[in-house]
C-alpha cells in the first residue's frame, strides 16, 4: 500500500503539471483585460504600459516558467522560512502576487480560507450526518412514507439551485421573520456566548442551504448503496444465525454499504475548499469562492491562476485519498 | 407460502405467487431428507420457510414439538441455535468485509457467554472439524476457494452446535471434484454429530448417495415422497417418473438404451396455477379427473406417500414425530 501510494504521488507530478500548463493557457487565451476595470479618461498609451509593467510583454512561455518558478519554489521556501525561522538564500523572492490587490495570492487565500472552511466544511459535515440516517431508514423501509418523504426531499435539494434556496430563506428568515442577519459578518470575533450565538445564528442560513443540496446527493447514495447490499445473501445468513436486527443492518449491511459511500465524501470534499461560489455571493460570505469571483471578474490572472491550481491540486489528492479509503474499508482489494 | 404480486402505481396487490403451497412432511431425527425438483418449484423456499426465514403464510412448522411457525423476534431468536443452514451461493453468502474468525464466532457472541479466548477456541475446533486450516482464522472470505468458502459457511452453521441443518443446494456452486469433498464432511458430520439435514439439490444422483428419504416437488407441491430405494427403483408418479428418466446413467452401453421421458410445454406460472393437478398441463398419463380435482396424498404403504389420481387414497396419514410444515 505505501508503495502505491508512493508510485500514484509520483505520477501525480506530471499530471498537475499538465494541469497547471493546460489553466494558463486557457487564461491566456481568454479575452479579459487586467486595465479593463480602471477609468475610461486613462489614455491607451498608459494602458499599455500598466499591461507592460504586469508582464504581460512577454511572451507566454517565459510567463509561465516565472509562474512556476515563484509558485513552485519561491512560494514553499517562504512557506518553510515562517514555519522554522530559517533563512534561505537572501529571502528576497519574487512571489505570486495579485495584479487587483498588490499583495501575495497566497496571503489572501490563508485570510479567506477560515471562512469558507466554516460555513461549507460544516454544511458538509451537517449534510453527511442527515444524510447517511435518511439512506438507511429509507432502504430498510423501502416505500414507505418515510422513503417518499425522503425521495421528495432530494428531489427538491437536487433540482432548486441554491440562489434560490439562500434568497427565500432570507426572505422568509430574515426579512419577514427577524430571526437570522441576511449578511454573513466575517469580521464577528467569538469571544464569549454572546458572540458564540452570534456566530451560530449567522452560519445557519447559508450551512442550511448548502446541507440541503449535499445531504440530497449523499442520502441517494447510501440509500440504493443500502438497498444493493440488503438483498445479498450474506444479509440472510447472518438472520439465520440468529443476530439482532439493528446488528444486521448497523454492522452488516451499513458497513458494507458505507464502502461507495465514504468514496463519495471523499471525492466531495475538494469542493467544500473551492468554496460554494454562489451560496458565498447570496450571504455575502468573502471565502474563496468569492475570492475567484472577484479574481475572474478583474482578469487577476495571478489570483485566478493559483487558485484553480490549489484546486486541481486537492481534486487530484482527494481522489488518491478516496482509492486508498477503498482499498482500506474493501478487504477484497489490494494495491500492490 | 404465498408472495404477493404488486402492480401498479399505487402498488396494489394484484395476486399471489403460491410459491408453495400446501405442503407437510416430516423429517425424522438423524436421518437426510433429500428435497428435489426443478428450477423454481419452491425447493428453496421450503427450506427457508422451515427456517422462518421467511414468514409463511399459514400452517404451522413445529421442531422437537415446538411450535415456530408464527413466533417472531426475540423468541424465534432464541431457537435459532437449533435449526441452521448451509447456503448455495459460498460466496455471496460471507460477509465480505469480516474475517472467517469473526463469521464463525458471531453466533456464539449472540446466543453465548464465552470468554473471548473460549469463542477463539471453539472457533478454531470448528475450522478443524471442516478440515480448514486454523491459521486461516484471520483472512477474508475472497480470499479462499469456493470449497473452502463452503466449508466456512459449514463451520459457522455448525458453530451452535444445532441438531436440524438445511442444506440448500450446498454443492450447486462447486466444481464435481469439490462436490465430493463436501458431500462427504456432511456425511462425516452428520455420523459424528447425530445432525438432521433437509438436503435440498436438484442433483439426483447426489441426493441418492446422501438421502434416506426424497420428496420430489413440482410447482409448490410435493408430489412423491418415499425411502431413497423406494423412490429410485419404483418411482409412481408420472413427474418423479420423468425426472428419474433424465438421470444419465455413466455406463455407455446402457446409456444409448435409456428410455427417456420427455415431457412437453412448460411448467405453469405459480402465480396462476392449474385448477386440478399442478403437473395436469404435461402429465403423459394425464385424465380427466386430473383436470378438475387436485389429488390428495395417498400412503402406498412403506412411508411411500404419492400425490396423484392414478393411486387413489388408501389409508390415512399417520402421524410422527420430529419435523413437519406445513407453509
């Protein structure tokens, strides 16, 4: 297993390199303008020095190499001299800056990142922990009212989108009811209960909405994953043995059931740090999400760059994560 | 035994699959009752019927004069250590994802005391008596062979100590060498431990060398049941009469003489079965009573017991002890 892993580390070297190629291009060759917000009266000539100044005279491979010197090398270094107080070399490195902002890209994802983990790592977290009782329950009592009720709920999670879900939620929650802020305070420090409920009834709305459209997904999955694994033959063995029957769905069928499931999650997770994009923008949560938004938004191709590139990185290990899962919940299957 | 058909949008039932139906017989202590029949005559659903691993219908199924036939939960629980089963399917029926160890043990942790080492011990006992190496203890279920994956599926049927097994088609999986093997750790087992089996195939030739009793079914009901001998050599009823006939004999000289008897159509759906006699639609020697009026069981003396017009009811049912259904 540690050979594989290593082996599948090593392969993905090349893959996210590719990747990283394959983003700047399609950067590149996008037809935005780093000037094209600022004022109309500033005359063309300047406007071509400003592009200039950026960079943006070179031709792309040299742009691209620079990327990745500073990404790849400068960036980590920098990593390594805050962690250990080391010094390498004279520490005057050029790093990846943002174009908007002036400041490094990646001091503006460590600002971002706290938030964006909150809100959708938690509705994450809150829909697996709805969604996996629902999958059971509703298996084991296939078409009952309950299994409809379920089936309806899911449907709805799946199909309204939640630009929808988060503004009538304002609607009704904040607007008409008064009960929850309609605005996400990220600046709101947790420093006593006050402020701890505070910060409770601000997350709810926006995890709310999310959780909803993740449990819909993760209860469809355990509950056919269930339904798969409660018509197998082992399931009527251990009856015959004579074991209880929360026993035989609990440990019999929901580990077994759990396998594609837990898959699932783990692929699933990459997206909680990229950030819902559109739930963020409807509760005005500045996460990554709207970080990219606003990077897309300014042709900040620094930012937007490094950002779809951290992504890239976590969809790749994300995905290694999940085959390692398998092989360690799937007695039946070995990586050599 | 009866499975509802459900149709529809709203899934109302709509009728009935008699999967079986209307029948009873008795297996008495220590001996093999072999249970043979085509594809889908309820062979399998006898055996779990028996089991309760299904909930019948009506009748009643009484083990050493203990009624099971409508107890539930924690009651028909509690007599699961005497009445076990051997699957057909070696593979699908172990759970994957648990050791051998802890399949074989995990009755003895719901109906024992036993110390953790004891349960280890019995374990690794029972992984001897089915001729598996102990050292096994700790490996997954795919990783053995089909025969050895049966044998698994013995060891953990045995693991109560229980005094009644079904075997439902234990050896329909297995390779003709392996079939051998396991036939004879039955045979062993069953000399060893005085069990009970309800051996359930649709191998006549393996049915014979286990069975001292068959019954032959077609379509949810038993139509002939007899002594091994009685029923191999004078076979009564039209169906068990075909049945024997496809029996390939090993020596070819007399294999190019066998008469075969072969019957024609297809068997009708259980869900909508003929009026008279089930095996009316094909019987050779078919009449018009059989048509009309379902024939009762007749005892032709010898515990030879046939179901069919040609035998008119003799003398009536005695009654024994041991098992019986009725589903």
């Amino acid at each position: 297993m540690l050979n594989y892993t290593i082996r599948r580390l090593l392969f993905t070297i090349p893959v996210l390199l590719f990747i990283s190629f394959i983003v700047f291009l399609l950067l590149d060759l996008a037809p935005n303008d780093p000037t094209g917000n600022l004022p109309l009266t500033i005359p063309p000539d300047v406007r071509e020095r400003i592009r200039q100044s950026l960079g943006l005279g070179e031709p792309i491979h040299v742009r691209y190499f620079l990327w990745c010197v500073q990404f790849f090398v400068n960036e980590p270094l920098n990593i390594l001299e805050q962690w250990t107080g080391l010094q390498f070399g004279s520490g005057d490195r050029l790093r990846v800056q943002s174009w908007a902002t002036r400041s490094p890209v990646v001091d503006l994802i460590v600002e971002r990142m706290p938030q964006t983990l909150w809100v959708v790592g938690m509705s994450y977290v809150v829909g697996i922990i709805i969604a996996i009782p629902i999958g059971v329950i509703s298996a084991y009592r296939q078409y009952s009212w309950f299994d409809q009720a379920g089936t309806f709920v899911s449907m709805v999670g799946f199909s309204v989108p939640t630009f929808f879900t988060g503004v009538l939620m304002i609607v009704v929650f904040s607007v008409h009811l008064d009960w929850f802020p309609s605005i996400y305070d990220t600046t709101h420090r947790v420093t006593d209960w006050q402020s701890f409920w505070f910060q409770v009834r601000q997350m709810i709305m926006p995890v709310s909405v999310l959780a909803l459209f993740n449990a819909a997904q993760i209860s469809r999955f355990m509950r056919a994953s269930m339904l798969d694994n409660l018509s197998q033959d082992y399931v009527r063995t251990a009856r015959a043995k004579g074991v209880r029957e929360p026993v035989v769905l609990l440990v019999h069928v929901l580990r077994n059931s759990l396998i594609p499931v837990v898959t699932v999650i783990a692929l699933g997770i990459p997206q909680v740090f990229g950030g819902a994009i559109i739930t963020e923008q409807v509760f005005k949560v500045n996460g990554l999400g709207q970080l990219l938004i606003i990077g897309i938004q300014g042709a900040d191709i620094p930012l937007v760059q490094t950002l779809t590139f951290i992504f890239a990185v976590l969809i790749v290990f994300f995905n290694l994560i999940a085959d390692l899962l398998y092989g360690i919940l799937d007695p039946r299957i070995r990586y050599e | 035994m009866y499975f509802p058909i459900v149709a529809g949008v709203f899934r109302r039932k709509v009728g009935e699959v008699k999967a079986v139906d209307d029948v009873s017989f008795d297996i008495f202590e220590g001996e093999t009752l072999g249970l043979v029949g085509e594809s889908g005559c309820g062979k399998s659903t006898v055996g779990r019927s028996i089991l309760r691993l299904y909930d019948i219908t009506a009748g009643e199924i009484s083990i050493d004069g203990a009624a099971i036939g409508q107890i539930s939960g924690s009651t028909l629980r509690r007599m699961r250590p005497a009445m076990q089963m051997v699957f057909q399917d070696p593979q699908a029926s172990l759970n994957p994802r648990m050791t051998v160890a802890s399949i074989i043990s995990e009755p003895l942790e719901e109906h024992t005391s036993l110390s953790p080492e004891d349960k280890l011990d019995r374990v690794g006992s029972l992984m001897d008596s089915v001729g598996l190496n102990r050292d096994f203890m700790n490996r997954y279920p795919h990783e053995f062979s089909g025969g050895q994956r049966q044998r698994i599926g013995i060891a953990r049927a045995l693991a109560l100590n229980p005094r009644f097994i079904v075997c439902d088609e234990p050896i329909a999986a297995l390779d003709v060498s392996i079939q051998a093997q396991v036939i004879n750790l039955l045979e062993d087992l069953q000399a060893e431990l005085g069990l009970t089996y309800l051996f359930i195939s649709h191998d006549l030739s393996m049915v014979r060398h286990l069975a001292s009793r068959v019954a032959v079914m077609y379509l949810g009901k038993i139509v002939e049941l007899a002594p091994r001998d009685t029923l191999y050599e004078s076979p009564r009823h039209p169906y068990t009469q075909a049945l024997l006939s496809a029996v390939p004999e090993p020596d070819p000289e007399r294999e190019a003489h066998r008469e075969r008897i072969i019957l024609k159509g297809d068997v009708p759906s259980p869900a909508n079965p003929p009026k008279g006699c089930t095996f009316c639609t094909r019987c050779p020697k078919v009449m018009d009573v059989c048509r009309t009026v379902p024939p009762a069981p007749s005892l032709l003396g010898d515990g030879h017991e046939v179901a069919c017009h040609l035998y008119p009811s003799g003398s009536g049912l005695g009654n024994e002890t041991g098992t019986n259904t009725e589903a």
